[in-house]
C-alpha cells in the first residue's frame, strides 16, 4: 500500500482521471464527480464524517469577544449557498457542534439563517465600524481555501474587509492551534462528538463559559442515557446561543476509487483510513 498526499483539487483530479492513483478516499475536487460517475473505470461513493466545518473565532481578540459580533458573522453567511460553492452542494448544514448522524443531535440551523440586515444590525450595536478588516487563516484544505472566498464575500457585503492567509499545515498548527496567534481560520473538527473542547480552560479559540462547563460536568457524570442525550441537547444550543465559532456544515466524505476495488470506507466515523479490509475484485 503506497499513499500519496495530493492537496491541490486540480492536481487530485488530472491524476484519478489519468490511472495514477486506485483510490482517494477523500477526494477534493466535487464539482467532477459526475464526469466520474460517467466513466466505468471508477466508484464515486459519497458518505458522512464526523467534520464540523466552521469559522473558528479567537474569542479573547476585539471584536470577538462581543457575541453580537460572532452572531453577526453567523447571520452573515449563507451556508447552503457555501455548501453548494465550496463543495458542489455535498454536506449538511449545522448550528452547532454536532453532525447529523450523531446521536443526539439538534437541528440548530434556525437559529442564525442567514440575514444580512440583521447582521449589519448587530455590527452597528457593537460598534463595528464598516471596512473593518478581519484576518482568516486557510490551512491547505479545499475546503477552507476555497470557503475561504465565499466566506470573504458574504462579510464584503455586510461591510466587513476580510484578509485571506494561505498558510501550510505546520504554520497552521503552530501560529493557530498552539499560540492562538489568529482573528479567524477555518476548519474542520473530524473528531467524533467533541463537545469537550468547549469546556477545557484552554483551547485554541479561547471560548470560556461557566453555564458551558457546569453543563459538561452533569454530562461527563450522568449515566442514564436519556439523561445524557438531553443534556447533549443542553450543550449544542449553550454553542448556538453563545455562538464561539460560527458553525458552517458537516463535512461529507467523498471518495474516488478503482470500480474493481473493495472494501474502503464509506463513511468516516473518526479520521482515518482503514485499509485493513480492502480488496481487488476477482
């Protein structure tokens, strides 16, 4: 098994379409896939992920510490218009973080739709003056790079001068994840139901809520399951109404392979790739 690492869409495509590669699991570039579906060399197999796509916010810099701000952002951004830009319409919505598929889930997409009126609104009561530029750092991912201009457009139109950073992974990881060295990035939290990032003292977006945390504390100690899923319910509309990040879409997993092979994933419950069952046809 040889893997090979293919970040630019372009790049990823011209090499599925030549024979170069006989899978790739997460493929980057949606806007082919009915090309792909056309041609019998391949299997064109889209699932879920545990991905929250979201604008990740620095809570501790001005103006992000105002929510009226965070909100504002939120009702900048239409995200099934971001879906259909960003990833060719494959993906799901969310208000908080949560995906669809998890158990538990609440559908929080209503309570920021997108309305830019009341976001220039809530900009103007935080005194946000318009041109006031924001910074977002684009790790490699298509989604961020290319959501990244879809998103500086919405802000453009509610009087917000976005900045985008294309930074590397490692950049990334250093300036954003490590030192919360950042105004904005995006990104997307692949792992499964991590609610608890959100009530550590220390996270790379700086959110810090008591009512969060004494709500996680009854969740880590309920052991009645319905007990549980309600408070899970409790901590996803806490984010919604506080909204420390602005909460985009569930990333889907869209995969490319050789029709002759078996056994890859079709959806990813947690980030990785098993290849402990694939196969070739006989």
């Amino acid at each position: 098994m040889t893997f090979r690492f293919i970040a630019d869409p372009t790049a990823a495509a011209a090499a599925v379409l030549a024979g170069d590669l006989d899978a790739f699991p997460n493929f980057p570039a949606p806007e082919i896939l009915d090309r792909l579906r056309a041609d019998a060399r391949f299997a064109v197999v889209v699932g879920t992920t545990e991905g929250k796509t979201i604008l990740a916010l620095n809570n501790a810099r001005k103006p992000f510490d105002d929510v009226r701000v965070r909100r504002a952002l939120a009702y900048a951004i239409d995200r099934r218009a971001l879906i259909d830009a960003v990833m060719s319409g494959y993906g799901a919505p969310i208000g908080s973080h949560y995906v669809p598929t998890d158990p538990g889930y609440v559908d929080l997409t209503g309570a920021t739709p997108y309305d830019p009126a009341r976001a220039k609104a809530l900009l103007a009561e935080a005194g946000v003056k318009p041109g006031t530029a924001i910074e977002i750092k684009l790790p490699p991912p298509s989604y961020a790079r290319r959501g990244g201009e879809v998103i500086a457009a919405y802000l453009e139109q509610v009087g917000l001068a976005a900045k985008l950073v294309p930074v590397e992974w490692a950049q990334w990881l250093d300036t954003v994840f490590r030192q919360s060295d950042f105004e904005a990035t995006i990104i997307s939290h692949t792992e499964p139901r991590d609610l608890d990032i959100y009530a550590r003292d220390k996270y790379y977006f700086n959110y810090h809520s008591n009512a969060y945390q004494a709500l996680y504390q009854d969740y880590q100690q309920a052991v009645d399951p319905q007990r549980q899923m309600a408070l899970v319910g409790q901590l996803q509309r806490q984010l919604a109404e506080d909204e420390p990040n602005v909460f985009l879409f569930a990333l889907a997993k869209v995969g490319v392979w050789n029709a002759a092979l078996r056994g890859l994933w079709e959806n990813t419950p947690i980030p990785a790739n098993d290849v402990t069952g694939v196969s070739w046809a006989p």
